[in-house]
C-alpha cells in the first residue's frame, strides 16, 4: 500500500494547467486570473470633490471672507469656467475640480446667501480633493496572475477599465459511479437499493473548489456497460470512478478500462477511509478510482481530487496537507500501518485555547450522518501510540 503523501504527489505531478479562457466581469468572481491584470484607466480618471462643497483658491479661502458663486459642477457636468481671485463654484461628491481651484471648502463651513459664500473656517491646499490617479494610474500592475478572484477584485478590474478578464478554465471533470445496486433519488427502489449519493456528493464538492463537474450515467457491474461509459471520457481533463475497484468479483473497473488504453500508476493506499483508491490515465486522460463508500469517496476527494483541481486550474498545492492544531476530545488507541482520517467535531475553547477534536466512536465509511455532523477529520499517522485527551493532535476542517 503507498504513503499518502506520495500517492498524492504521484497524482499531482502528472497534471497539467487547463489553459486560459476568457470571462466576463460579472462571471469572474472565484475564478482564478490568468494573466496579471493591469490598469486601463486611472482611478479617479480626474481631479474630483470627496464632499458637498465649493471649490475656491486657496490664497481667497481665508476665514471670514466672502466668495462669489459663479456657477455649479453637478458629478458628471463639470464646468467649463475657470476661477478667478474672490470666486467659488458649487460642487458635490465626485464634482470635477474646476480650473484655477486647489481646494473645497466643505458646505458645512459656509453660510450661503444667494450668489455670496461666506466662509467660516479657512481651507488648505488640497483638502477634500481627491487626485487625479491617487486610487491607481493607467498602466499600474493591479492583480498578479494565479489569484483567486475575489467581489473586491471585481470591483478593482471594473474601476480599472476592464470587461472581460482572463481566467483559467474551469477543469471538466466526469465523475462515474459504478454499481448494478445503484439507484437515483427518486427511482423505484428495491429492497437491496442504494442511492447514489456517493456520486452527487462527490460532484458538489468538486463543483464548489472551482471545476466543471458533471455526473454521469450510472455504469452497471458488466463488461459491456463500463466500456461504454468511457466514451464520456474523451472531453475531460479529469475521469472520477467510485467503486468498482476493489477485489470482489463484480469490481471491473480495471479490467474494463485496459482494452481502452488504462495506464495503471497505483492502486491501494495506506488511509482508512480509503484504501482502493486507483490512479493513472485512460488514453491521455487522467484519471482517479476513488472507493464505493460515500464516506471514503469524500475524504479521498479532499485529501486527493480537490488538489487535482487546484493543479489543472494553475493553483500552487503545497507538499502537505493542510492541517491545523486542535487538543484531543477523547482517548484514542493506537493506529496500525494505515493512516487513518477520523470524523470529528470541534468545540471551542475559552481563553483562546486550541478546540477539543471529538471522534465519533463509529467510523464507519457508509455512515454519512456522522459524516454531516462532523466538522473536520482527526489525522493519526500510521503506528501512532494511543493517546489520551487533552494531548495535541492535527486536524483538516472539512468544507
């Protein structure tokens, strides 16, 4: 049986970016940039008025002195007039600064009596204006490419002048359940049934780190079923079996598969949930055989095909799990030469102290209650001693 950490790297290493598509605006938001994006525009584009005011010269705005309103700048009108000595214009929020003036008096600070303003606070050169580029300037580096576009990025790309935006394409993913025990909600169910829930499952979480995954037509336990599913393969980046490729007689996803050009890496790793996980390519496509049990179909889609999608996407995917620490919840015994991934609920702590880690005492991989109610999976190595509560312990919280 291979480490995990190896198997996930043999995974990982031989996938390859997707490539760039282009997107619009409003569809860019979580998708990952391509390219660096770069200003367009300077942002503000011209001198504009932060606040309700007058713009005057600021030798004239003494305290005390009188101006003379000579016109108005509504935002988006600016004013062709160019201001002289003992002169101010009404402007509001966004106002253009017009010519000759270099600071805006706030309309608090003045008392207004028809075409006179008198001032009762003096202003400073520049106040309440807002500069020319003072946000960013045309031609400014804004966001590096490989970053996960956030509503704030949006926001950023719109004021900088884009409408479309190149992104990395979203991986097409096919995700397979096997199984002649396999139903859909909502079908005539037998008394044996099982839904397939494994698949729905499996497809949502793939859906939501950033793929395009589709669930396909459920394939039976025969030859001529399993092969004909593989025509759905020959458009994906990626290819997800579940089932099917452990050692009973009825599991035929690896011998259906080889007469299509199967090119077997790995097959079984050293993790509870999750020993018949399979890996390798079905003609130029990649490929990963995750187990029948939801439960361990999740946790491999976690700790294997979430980075796969990260990897075709252009994402970095660090060596390591992603762990955090918590405190053990309850005593656990010690591990034998699988590394198991245990369901867990987290309860905080007072005083900022780490969070309790509880494993449930069943860890069955059928049992998708408990994995609904549980908050992350409890990491122990493999020939980990037992250990009792209170001591430290690794966890990866789940989504």
């Amino acid at each position: 049986m291979l480490d995990v950490a190896v198997a996930r790297a043999r995974i990982l290493e031989k996938l390859s970016h997707c490539g760039p598509e282009t997107v619009s605006l409003a569809s860019a938001c979580g998708r990952v940039l391509a390219q660096p994006l770069t200003a367009r525009l300077s942002n503000p584009p011209v001198s504009v008025s932060s606040m309700d005011g007058y713009a005057a010269r600021t030798e004239d705005a003494k305290q005390g002195a009188t101006l003379t309103v000579i016109g108005e700048a509504p935002a988006g009108h600016p004013t062709p007039l160019t201001l002289k000595a003992g002169q101010c214009i009404r402007l509001f929020t966004g106002s253009q600064i017009p010519a000759g003036a270099d600071t805006v008096l706030i309309q608090e600070n003045i008392e207004r009596t028809g075409t006179l303003a008198t001032l009762q606070a003096a202003g400073r050169k520049g106040q309440f204006i807002r500069t020319q580029g003072q946000d960013f300037t045309a031609g400014q580096p804004l966001l590096p490419a490989g970053k996960v576009l956030s509503a704030r990025d949006i926001g950023l790309a719109a004021a900088a002048g884009h409408v479309w935006l190149p992104v990395a394409r979203k991986p097409r993913i096919g995700v397979l359940a096997t199984g002649d025990e396999l139903i859909l909600p909502g079908d005539p169910a037998k008394p044996d049934s099982i839904v397939n829930s494994g698949a729905l499952m499996v497809t949502a979480y793939l859906n939501s780190v950033g793929a395009e995954a589709t669930m396909l037509p459920i394939a039976r336990d025969n030859m001529a079923s399993l092969s004909g599913a593989i025509a759905y393969a020959a458009h994906l980046d990626l290819l997800i079996t579940i089932g099917g490729a452990s050692v009973g007689t009825y599991d035929l996803v690896r011998d259906a598969l080889k007469p299509h050009g199967l090119a077997l890496d790995f097959w079984k790793i050293a993790m509870r949930p999750g020993k018949p996980l399979m890996s390798g390519h079905l003609g130029t496509t990649p490929m990963i055989g995750l187990p029948g049990n939801p439960v361990a179909a999740m946790v491999c889609s976690l700790v294997f095909v979430a980075p796969a999608v990260q990897t075709l996407m252009g994402l970095p995917v660090p060596t390591e799990l992603c762990t955090e620490p918590a405190i053990l919840g309850a005593d656990v015994k010690e591990n034998d030469k699988r590394q198991d991934f245990l369901r867990c609920t987290l309860s905080p702590q007072p005083n900022g102290l780490l969070p309790l880690a509880t494993p449930f005492a069943s860890q069955d991989s059928a049992q998708l209650n408990i994995l609904a109610q549980s908050d992350a999976l409890l990491l122990r190595a493999p020939f980990a001693p037992a250990q009792n509560t209170g001591a430290p312990c690794q966890i990866i919280r789940l989504p």
